[in-house]
C-alpha cells in the first residue's frame, strides 16, 4: 500500500490516491506556482506590508513633488505603485466576494414570498430533495467495503479504474507506470483479507 502519483479523478482533476489497509483516499495535488504566489501575494501579512510601503513610498514621492524633486518622485512612485496594485487587488476580491453574497441574500430574501404559492413550494421540493450533481467530496477516506463493483479499463498506455462513490462513478486515470501502479494498487485493495462483520454468537 502506497501513493500512486500522476492520477486524473473525472470528475475532479489532478490528484494522488493514497491506499491504506482500510481504503484509499484522493489527495488533491499541490496547486502550481502560480496559485502559490498569489496565496502569499494576496494573504492578510503580504497585504498589510504593501498597504504600509505605498503610504509610506506615496507619501514622500507627493512630498517630493511638492519640493519640486519630480526625479524622485517619480522614483518613489515606481516603488510604490507595484504595492498599491496589490491591496487595490485585494479590495476588489473582498468585494466581489461580499457583494456575492449580499445578492446571493437578497434573491433568498425575495424570493421566499413565492413560496406562498403551492406550484413554487412544489417545485422548490423537488430542487432540494434532487440528487446532488455539484463536486463529490474525494479527499475523504473511501472503505474498501465500498469499492465494489470495480471495473479496470486498458485503452493502449491508459489505466482506467472505475469506481462507485455515495452512488456516482469515479473514474481514476493514469498512464503508463502511474497506471500499472494504480491498477495494482486497487486489485491489492481488494484482494486484501477484510475484517469479519456481524455479531457472534
């Protein structure tokens, strides 16, 4: 039992499957970069030291400016505009964020009268009891008593292992090594003894 790297959940995307005695579990793959540096970029310390340098930068390049030292102010502002573009970034996250739910809020907040009306309230049942088509939760620990039926598909260097999770399929891929891996991690997992069930006598 071990990680298998290079796998693709659909739905989902990349992860690594990590197999244990009692199932497996997706662990969704480290973010790139990219997704890295804005993390850090945008996070509460990198957006108070950027707030603390472009009022400090702005201020003496306006107070140069007003020395008529335009060389450098113009120097400071360079300094400071690259900060100031990082919290302006940030306010306008926030606020799109906010300004998400406060519509998300107002259309619950007008619609609820309409559900005075018998056809409406009806329909709005059906909305809430329907089967959930949004992401599965993969990052949780599978059983491996629910991973039957399991199907194995080989398309030339492609490993396919389905698998039904809360009722959907998942289908895991790789290729290659990653896939002899992964098609040999789940037949271990299932030939694997299983702990007795029921009561005794």
């Amino acid at each position: 039992m071990g990680d298998v790297t290079g796998v693709r959940a659909r739905p989902g995307g990349p992860v690594t499957l990590r197999f244990t005695d009692a199932g497996f579990r997706a662990v969704p793959r480290p973010q790139g970069a990219w997704g890295r540096f804005l993390d850090v970029a945008l996070g509460d310390a990198a957006c108070a030291v950027s707030l603390a340098v472009a009022v400090v930068a702005g201020g003496f390049a306006a107070h140069q400016a007003e020395n008529d030292q335009f060389e450098i102010a113009a120097m400071l502002g360079l300094v400071a505009a690259p900060f100031a573009l990082v919290v302006l970034t940030r306010v306008v996250v926030e606020v799109v964020g906010h300004a998400v739910l406060l519509v998300m809020f107002l259309g619950a907040v007008l619609f609820s009268p309409l559900l005075l009306f018998p056809g409406v309230r009806r329909r709005a049942r059906r909305w809430w009891k329907k089967e959930p088509t949004g992401p599965l939760n993969l990052d949780r620990l599978i059983p491996v008593c629910d991973l039957e039926p399991v199907s194995v598909d080989r398309t030339g260097r492609r490993v396919t292992v389905t698998v039904l999770v809360d009722g959907r399929p998942v289908a895991y891929e790789a290729r290659d090594g990653a896939g002899e891996r992964l098609e040999g991690e789940f037949r271990a997992l299932l030939s694997a003894p299983r702990p007795a069930t029921g009561v005794g006598p």
